[in-house]
C-alpha cells in the first residue's frame, strides 16, 4: 500500500511515477484524493461537532431542560450519522488506496531488457520429458487429478530432495533461517503481499474454511511480522521458506502443456527479507547474486532480465528475472525471479522497525527464487543430457545426495 501522506503531499510525483504503469492507473490517484479529502472534511466535522457536545453537556447545571434534552439529541443523532458517514468514506477511500500498485523505481525499464548471458548453451536437445521417460508419469497424474499434475518418481525424487538440501544448506550459509510455513492462509495474507486482488484468479480457495493455498511461500513468510514493530538491530531479517505451491494458471489454456514446465503443484525454496528501506536497493542486488550463485553450481546457463514496468506485478518497485537455457525448447525459460517491493507489503500487514530516534518506520521486504524445483529439475535434465540419453548431474548436488547421473530412458539408451 502507498503512502497516503506521500499522495497528499505528492500527487504530480505520484501520478508521474504510476502513469509509467498506465493511464488508468495513474488517473485512480485523482479518486483516492477525493475521498481523502471528503474524509479528512467530514472527519474535522465530527471533531468540531463533538467539541460541541462536549460543550453541552458541560453547561448543564442539574437536570436538562426540555429544550435542552432535545438539542443533546439532536446533536448526538448528528454524531451517530457523521460517524456512519466516516466509516463509509474511510473504507471507500481506503479501498482505492489499496488499489494503487506500487511506485515503479525509476531504473525499472519500459521493456524486458536483457542484462547479460552466461555460459555455454548446448544448441539443442531431447526435451525433458523424453529424456525422464516414465520418472515423470503425466499420465496417471491426470488420471488422478486431471491436466497439469504428475507423479514424479525414481531417482528424480532423490534429485528433488537434494535440491531442496542444496538450496537450504547454500541460504543458511547466507545468513537466511530455514522456514516451513503454513501453505493455507487467510485472505489478510494474500492482501499483504499484493496478491489480492491482483493474481486472485490463480488462487485455490477452500470455501468451506475461508481459506486459500498459497502459490508461493513469500505470502506465509511476508506475514511472519505482520502487526509487529521491529528492534532497529534485529534487522536485516532473511528466511529461507521450503513450501509446496499451488496455481490454478486460469488464462493458460493450451499453453506449456507439455512436462511439468506450467503445473497446479510444485515445491519451492524462496528467499525473503525484512531489510531497512534505505537498504532495499543494496538487498535486491544481493538476492540476485545469489540466484545467480545457484546458476553456476547448477552449471545452467542462463541470462538476467530486468523486468518491464507494465510487468511487475501490484506490489513489486522493481524485478530481475533469471532465465535458464532449455535446450529441448531452443530458448530461455524463467527459473527464478526476485522483486523488491520497498514499505508496499509492510504498510498493508503493518510490520515496522524502531529506529533509534524518532517514531517507528515501515520495513521494506523483498523476495527471490532460490529453487522452483520442477522447472530447476527441467533446466538439470536437459543441460545435462548426453548422446546416449543418460544425464550427468553437478556435484554440487551429488554431495546432497542426489546420483551422479540417471540411467537413459527406455528406447534411448544406445
């Protein structure tokens, strides 16, 4: 959520920095003013009306008279519909308030722009589900729960898990504490971190319990602090969340239909961090490093992106996205992704810090991929293939346990 002080105070800059999202973005700012400035003249109304009560009740000398029993009434009926009237502006401005995406940073460029690609790409290769053969069972998982969910079996779940090590063991030398959150949140979660109402129609909501499952474990983790105020030297705060994910991925019909690319369910290791806001630019670069980090000891090849403005979603100020190569396609695929979203997020789940002098501030939060293990296993399987049909996996992931190489699928081997 923005600022209402920096709208009132701000508006041109506002509008300026949001019409870089759209006209009609910037143009709700305009609606946002008017029911401010309609609350904040109803709101001194109600002040100066109860003055007036006050005032009243203080001139009584005994019992009210007639007429003044009456004019007590009438200004307590006055009141009773001022207040009813500022709940019903307060909630209306509010709500356009929450509205208003984030302020795009202004090194956010107007489209993806590549920022540089690194390593050797294999041309071209099998694709990842001929090369996995029945370790990927796409058949009984839609005979179980329809189109887009797998079983994933054999030595790729030993891959999964070493994966999932490997991430944990490298963020933990980072300085991030593991977390396995709650994957079923309320819908304050889901409005903190942004994701309501922007991406609802990718949200599973089980009715009966006024509950959703998350699509990532950044929504448990951003409410980890919610309604807190934080020490100044408790700061930065950053986990690691291991989670399973879903998207119901409403809009893509008849896209990525092919493997476990686009599927309902999968795991995730996410990075997230509670920083100060001056600090937030520093952390962002930070994150990426990391992911990028992860590339290397894959030995995947990839490329950065620098996500377009009209791309970043509601809560994000800025994104960079890490592309992987996948040969059984010919082009990069997104990987990872890490955003930063500046107070946007701890302004709407009101988690803040106290600085050493002054009043407390809104954090800033931020959030990064540190394995989308489908996908990842997708980049391994293809980068890895040989002529022959086998896969070599990186050491990196042998020391967690994974095998050194998978076994060619039936009819590839020789």
């Amino acid at each position: 959520m923005l600022d209402i002080r920096l709208i009132r105070q701000e508006p041109d800059l506002v509008r300026a920095a949001l019409a870089r999202r759209g006209d009609e973005v910037a143009a709700a700012v305009d609606r946002v003013l008017e029911l401010d400035a309609r609350w904040r003249a109803l709101t001194a109304e109600l002040e100066t009306l109860r003055a007036e009560q006050n005032a009243a009740g203080r001139a009584l000398k005994g019992a009210p008279t007639p007429e003044q029993r009456e004019a007590l009434a009438a200004l307590a009926a006055r009141g009773r519909a001022l207040s009813d009237e500022e709940t019903s502006l307060r909630s209306q401005r509010d709500a356009a308030l929450g509205s208003l995406p984030n302020l795009p940073d202004p090194e956010a460029p107007a489209q993806d722009t590549v920022l540089r690609e690194v390593g050797d790409r294999l041309a071209e290769g099998r694709d990842h589900l001929e090369l996995a053969g029945p370790r990927i069972d796409m058949e009984r998982g839609a005979r179980l729960s329809g189109s887009r969910f797998a079983y994933l079996r054999g030595e790729l779940v030993l891959l999964e898990l070493a994966l999932v090590r490997y991430a944990m063991q490298k963020l933990v030398a980072e300085g991030f504490e593991p977390v396995i959150p709650p994957v079923l949140v309320r819908e304050r979660a889901l409005y903190g971190t942004g994701m309501w109402p922007d991406t609802e129609q990718q949200i599973y909501r089980l009715a009966d319990d006024d509950l959703y499952l998350v699509g990532t474990s950044e929504v448990p983790l951003a409410s980890l602090h919610q309604d807190e105020i934080l020490a100044a030297d408790q700061l930065p705060l950053r986990y690691a969340g291991f989670s399973t994910c879903f998207r119901r991925e409403a809009g893509a019909a008849g896209k990525d239909t092919r493997g476990i690319f686009r599927v309902h369910q999968f795991d995730k290791v996410e990075m997230f961090s509670f920083v100060m806001p001056e600090t937030a630019r520093e952390e962002h670069r930070r994150l990426l490093a990391i992911e990028e980090s992860i590339m290397h000891d894959l030995g995947i090849p990839y490329r950065v992106v620098a996500i377009a403005v009209d791309d970043l979603g509601a809560s994000a100020a800025s994104k960079f996205d890490i592309e992987g190569w996948l040969p059984g396609q010919r082009r990069y695929r997104e990987l990872t992704s890490t955003s930063n979203t500046t107070d946007f997020q701890a302004r709407r789940l009101d988690i803040r810090y106290r600085p050493a002098e002054g009043r407390p501030v809104h954090v800033a939060t931020l959030n990064g991929t540190a394995v989308a293990v489908g996908r990842t296993i997708i980049a391994l399987i293809e980068n890895g293939q040989r002529p022959d049909g086998s896969i070599v996996l990186p050491a990196a992931l042998v020391q967690c346990g994974a095998p050194e190489s998978l076994a060619p699928a039936p009819g590839l081997a020789g």
